[in-house]
C-alpha cells in the first residue's frame, strides 16, 4: 500500500478493451446494486479503440468510482457507466465515465479526505487524467481520460 500511495507500484500496460473493463466493474458490483435497488447500465461507443493500460490499475479505479456512485445514489437511482472517444482536438483520449443521480458531493472535502486525491493519483500513474463534475441533488460525474492505444479501431 505504501508503495501504492508513493507510485512506486511498477505498471504493466497491455491492450485492453474499455467495454470489457466496464462490464466487468459493472457484474462486480451488480448484486450490491441490485440490494441497493440502484440500475447499472453499460454503455459503449462503436467501434472504440483498445487502450493501453494496466488492467489490474485501471479496474481498482473503476472500483473505487462504481463504490463511490453506489455511496452516494439513493434507491431508485442509476449509475452509468461508459466509454467514448474524447472530442478535444489532440491528443484524442479514450473516456471512461462513471456518473450518478445520486446526492453529489463537495469536491474540495473529498479532496481533503485523501479519497479522489489517491484515484487522481492512480489515474495519473495510467498517463490520465481525472475531470469531476458534481453538483449537489444532481449528481456526480467522474471521466477518466486515457490515451488511446496503438492498434486501429474494432471494426
């Protein structure tokens, strides 16, 4: 764990599928969704490239979103989980987002909790970046910014 925190873990980057990375965080969590009467919904661009990332990494991140989601949105509610091309202009990057109709929260106090400081870190390990976007009876939406991998897009 100290060595987590330090970012001194070594990374092993492979190709990865995104929608294969947020199905599996998707049936993670799906009966602790399914107990808090909360839907997950998977939703996946066509034709999206792999991207190269440490799987192991990238799934504790997506963990640590999905748990997070699951915390803050009430029964009824829903969590979606996606990946899409980003629009900016270059570098283009694969987007992994997880988002909620939940209660949002205070960024700046969950920063200093050290929570979304050691996600932004871990995405920052993976050549990321983290944008959040929460407003409060809303929701909270979590995009995680990675960089495409070197293989043509899935036809």
């Amino acid at each position: 764990i100290a060595l987590a925190e330090a970012g001194q873990l070594p990374l092993f980057p492979e190709l990865s599928d995104p929608h294969m990375l947020l199905e599996q965080a998707a049936r993670t969590f799906a009966s602790q969704a399914a107990e808090r009467q909360v839907n997950l919904h998977v939703q996946v661009a066509d034709k999206l490239p792999d991207i190269s990332v440490d799987p192991q990494r990238i799934s504790q991140v997506l963990a640590n979103l999905v748990a997070n989601a699951l915390r803050h949105t009430p029964a009824g509610g829903m969590i979606n989980l996606r990946a899409f091309v980003s629009t900016d202009k270059a570098p283009q990057a694969i987007i992994l987002e997880v988002s909620d109709n939940g209660s949002g929260f205070d960024p700046a106090a969950a920063e200093q909790s050290g929570g979304l400081a050691a996600i932004r870190r871990r995405v920052s390990d993976l050549n990321g970046r983290l944008e959040l976007t929460t407003r409060s009876d809303v929701g909270t939406s979590l995009r995680v910014h990675l960089p495409r991998g070197q293989n043509p897009p899935k036809a």
